[in-house]
C-alpha cells in the first residue's frame, strides 16, 4: 500500500510516518521501492504503527517505544526485564507529577495573593533595561 492509504488506515499522518521511517521505528524492505520511487508500504508495517500508537498510549516515549521493540525482536525482553522498563516509567511519571503539584502550588500561592506584586511580572520586568 502506498503512503497514503497507510495513513489512512494508521491514523498517522504522512509525515509522522515518514518520521517514524527515518529515526528507525518502521523499516522497509530493498524491494518495497517501486519502478516510480514510491515506497509500498506491507501490512506488517501497519501492524508496527498499531502497536507504536498502542504502546504511546502508555505514556512511553519513541526512543523508549524503540528500543523496546529492539529489545523484544531481539528476544532480550523477557517478563522480568519487562516488569522493570515498567517501573522505571512509573517512577517517572511519579516524578513528573511531583514537579507538576509544586509548579501548581507556587501558581496557587502567587494567585491567592491579590494585593501582593506578582512574581511572574518581577520576572519580566527584567526584559527592561
């Protein structure tokens, strides 16, 4: 299938799987070229965006979502080895909703305090001169 209709069939657009070819999450093989220069895309490549867009929906990243696959086609990604690439996410997702409750608390405050000068405004008046 062309670009087109895997885009259509995906839900990704063109260019996120033009994207995914060029950083290594989706490969081609040498006879996927055709006489035109357009690429015809397998089914199996389709299954790899379904399961790319599965596995972003955890929350992981590409270059996660990558070597993940790397990992299991090589045969390296046992259930143990699995458990902890898990666990390392939900520590940082722990840490990312830590950040985000204090950047909420400092906004909170600021709010909260009508009558005090705004921090966020003594920040940029530090463009002036």
């Amino acid at each position: 299938m062309l670009i087109g209709e895997l885009s259509k069939k995906s839900g990704f657009t063109k260019d996120t799987i033009r994207f995914y070819e060029k950083n290594g999450l989706i490969e081609l093989e040498d006879e996927s070229r055709m006489e035109n220069n357009y690429k015809n895309y397998s089914d199996t490549v389709l299954r790899r965006l379904e399961v790319i867009r599965k596995i972003k929906e955890y929350g992981f990243t590409l270059v996660e979502i990558k070597a993940m696959i790397e990992l299991y086609e090589a045969g390296s990604l046992e259930q143990d080895r699995g458990r902890k690439y898990i666990r390392r996410k939900v520590e940082k997702i722990d840490g990312k909703i830590n950040e985000l409750l204090r950047i909420k608390n400092v906004l909170t405050q600021i709010s909260e305090h009508p009558g005090k000068e705004c921090e966020l405004r003594d920040i940029l008046d530090e463009l002036k001169d």
